[in-house]
C-alpha cells in the first residue's frame, strides 16, 4: 500500500504550505482522485489518521472527490466515462478514444479555520 507514503507527502506539502502562507489551523483537506488514478481512495482513507498524527494537521478532517474518467471517441467525438462503459464507446461502439481525464491525484483545497 503506497498510498501512506503518498499522504505523508501530501502531509508534508500542506504543512510547509500552511506556514509559508501564516495558516495555524486547518479543518479540512480536499483531494482528488482520478478513477483510473494509482491511488485509491479507500486506502487514502485508511491510512490518513497515521499519515496526520502529530503534524498540524491531526485534527482535520479529509474529504474525496472521485473524478470521472472521461474519454472522447476518436470516431464520433462522444465524450464518455470509459470505466461505466467498459471502454466503448456508447454512441458509435467505437474502442478508440482518447482519456480526457481521470488519472488525477490533486489537492483541490486546503480550508483552514
């Protein structure tokens, strides 16, 4: 499970962004995730109380957003979540597309008290 090491970084961004920037509290951190991201968001989840313990930001909160995968057909140009539909596309039964997203791993926001 790489994701620990990945929050611990994430954990390390934010802090040294919350003191350049003169933030003593933060409530929430906001992340997104791509659905065909190496990172899954269960797993960002379970190991968020260890990744935070001790830093600045024990006490926050943590929120997900799942980002759709989208594709556009190289045929029809459908823009289409691959992943609902098995990576063709609905309009035209096309399998060439391109990804447009859904590989992400973002902090979306930092909210601070």
């Amino acid at each position: 499970m790489h994701e620990l090491g990945v929050m611990i970084e994430v954990v390390n961004y934010v802090e040294d962004f919350a003191k350049k920037n003169g933030l003593t509290k933060i409530d929430t951190l906001v992340l997104q995730i791509g659905e065909l991201s190496a990172i899954i968001p269960r797993y960002i989840e379970a190991c968020y109380p260890a990744a935070i313990d001790g830093t600045m930001l024990e006490n926050t909160k943590l929120k997900i957003e799942v980002l759709p995968a989208n594709a556009i057909c190289r045929e029809c140009s459908k823009v289409f979540n691959v992943v609902q539909n098995n990576k063709i596309c609905p309009r035209c039964g096309n399998e060439k597309w391109e990804l447009l997203c859904g590989k992400e791993f973002l902090i979306k926001e930092i909210i601070a008290c």
